[in-house]
C-alpha cells in the first residue's frame, strides 16, 4: 500500500517539476554592413524553437565586429512586440522584460552619426542565448 501511494505522489510531482525545468537555446546569425549615419541594419532572424509556454529568464549575447565600434553606436535586440536596448556588444541580463519568448529574434544596430561612417560598421556575428521555464 505504502508503494501505491508514493508511487501515486511521484506521478502527480514529476509534471511540475519536468515544467518548472526549462531549458536553454542558443544561435547565431551573420551580420550585414552599415556605412551611413542615421540608418539601421537589421540582422537575419534568430528563429528560436522554444514551447509556446517559455518564458525568459537569462539572456546572454555576444557581437562580433570587424572594426571597433563607432561612436554613437546603438544595438537593440528585439523579439515579435518589443526590443530591448543593449549597452555592450558582449553581455547578458536576467529578467529579460520586455522580450517575450515568442521569435523570431534579430539585432537592430543604429549609429547617431551624420555621413558615411569610417570604417564601416560591419557586424560579423550575432550570437544569441536564451534560458527559459
């Protein structure tokens, strides 16, 4: 009897706790060239395949340039609704709100400079890792 019962208990437990786990997803894309002010480039989308239940906790990312970055150099990363301004091109952040765990993802990169930029910028890489519940 004593078997039945924890057995039962286990059964009811194991959902939440197989829930509440989560997981972790990572990608990258290549970058694109900006060589004026005052514009944006938007990177290929980061087509994250995560439960339509996840939400995010941690968000990790790292930029890849070829030169040193501009003066003036703004970089968002943004989901579906919303994006998230980024303050370095290497970090990471808890609570990520105001994404949601819905993709696809991209970076948006905006320098607040007049004319054509010297060198360049041109984004090698964009690597993004998300851990959810």
């Amino acid at each position: 009897m004593r078997r039945f019962i924890l057995t039962g208990l286990f059964g009811l437990l194991f959902p939440l706790a197989a829930s509440a786990a989560g997981g972790a997803w990572s990608g990258y894309s290549v970058g694109g060239t900006l060589s004026v002010g005052h514009q944006t480039l938007t990177s290929r989308p980061l087509a994250a395949a995560l439960p339509a239940t996840a939400e995010l906790h941690h968000i990790a990312w790292r930029i890849s340039l070829l030169s040193p970055p501009p003066p003036g150099l703004q970089i968002k990363l943004c989901s579906q609704q919303r994006c998230l301004p980024l303050p370095t091109l290497v970090g990471q952040r808890d609570d990520p709100a105001p994404l949601t765990a819905q993709g696809p993802f991209y970076f948006v990169y905006s320098v607040e400079s007049l004319g054509a930029l010297l060198p360049p910028l041109n984004v090698v890489k964009n690597q993004l890792t998300l851990n959810y519940r």
